[in-house]
C-alpha cells in the first residue's frame, strides 16, 4: 500500500497537515465549509469557484477562507 504523502500550507493564518496532491474543493468540503458563504484566496488571489477543483493545492500555499456575514 502507498504512504500517502503530507504536506504543510497555512489555512488561515495557521499551519495545517495535509494530504499532497489535495484539491481546494476537496479541503472546502472537508472541512464542511458551505461554498455559497465564503470567498477563497490562494497566495493573496481570489479564486473563481468554478475552477477550485481544478487546483491542486501544493507545498506552502496560503489559503484564506473568508465567510460573508451578513447584518445590517
């Protein structure tokens, strides 16, 4: 059986382990965040939801996770 390999990003401001070769929308549903509330930034750039599965998320990145509350 093949070891599955980790590596080390910061999710918002904190390290965090996790599997290489993950996808951002794989770590989003993981972590049972809705996609409808939240803006995603990879390395200081928005992500377009449409392509988080198509970015697989490497060694050192820098992912923010940022929830709309609304209020008024």
């Amino acid at each position: 059986m093949k070891k599955i390999k980790k590596i080390k990003i910061k999710l918002n401001g904190r390290e965090k382990l996790i599997n290489d070769n993950l996808r951002i929308q794989t770590l989003i549903k993981d972590l049972k965040i809705p996609l409808k509330k939240v803006a995603i930034e990879l390395n200081q750039e928005i992500i377009d939801k449409k392509k988080l599965n198509k970015i697989k998320i490497k060694k050192n990145d820098k992912i923010e996770i940022v929830h709309f509350i609304g209020g008024g």
